[in-house]
C-alpha cells in the first residue's frame, strides 16, 4: 500500500530530473557555443568577458530550474486546494444539532460485567 500511495510522487520526481537533464543539456550546448565563438572570433573578447557570460549561462540555468520546481509545486498545491474546494462543495452539509430523539427500550444508562474472564498469550 505503500508503495501505490507514493507512485505519483516517484513520478513527479522523476519527472523533474528528465526535465532537469534536459535543462542542462541545452544550458552544455548553449556554453559549447559561446566557447566556439570565442574561439572563432579570437582577439575580439576577453578571457573575462567569456567568463561572465558562462556565468550568466550557469546561472540562468539553476535559475530556470528553481522556477519550474516552483511551478509544479505551486500546480501540485492548486490541484490540492480545487479538490479539497470540490469535496466541501459536494459533502452534504448538517444543519447543526438536533433535537435529541429516545429510541424506545434503548437503556438511559449502560454498565459492563466481566464474570470469569481468562486472558492468555500465546
């Protein structure tokens, strides 16, 4: 039971290191190409100028990344509160308390006996 009622977490969390993966393939491929237009473009830039703009590409990329686990948890919270709105909507509501009803022959107050009780593990 354990197992089926973490399912949909284990998938969402293996949903987020795909699209993390993804993430930071793009954010490889996208500094493979600045560091070729270095190279193609000698002389014209800095070692510190390529230095801030792989940077800025590093950083963008955690960036992106804390954005979209925020999403999903601001989605996962939302999905949360709609359902939690659809069950007060459709529970059937008490409309306070009742005038008390006797049930004829029902005793007005209760009592146990305990006559030759043997209890035992085994």
């Amino acid at each position: 039971m354990l197992d089926i009622s973490q399912s949909p977490f284990y998938l969402l969390l293996c949903l987020q290191r795909w699209l993390s993966i993804v993430l930071d393939l793009l954010v490889a491929g996208t500094a493979i190409g600045v560091i070729s237009l270095a190279i193609a473009l000698k002389g014209t830039m800095t070692g510190g100028q390529i230095g801030v703009a792989l940077n800025i590409i590093l950083l963008a990329n955690t960036t992106l990344l804390r954005l979209l686990e925020a999403y999903t948890n601001l989605e996962i919270s939302l999905g949360a509160i709609a359902r939690l709105k659809e069950t007060i909507e459709k529970t059937p509501q008490e409309d306070g308390p009742k005038a008390s009803h006797s049930i004829e022959g029902w005793p007005s107050a209760g009592a146990l006996k305990v006559d030759q009780l043997n209890v035992s593990y085994l």
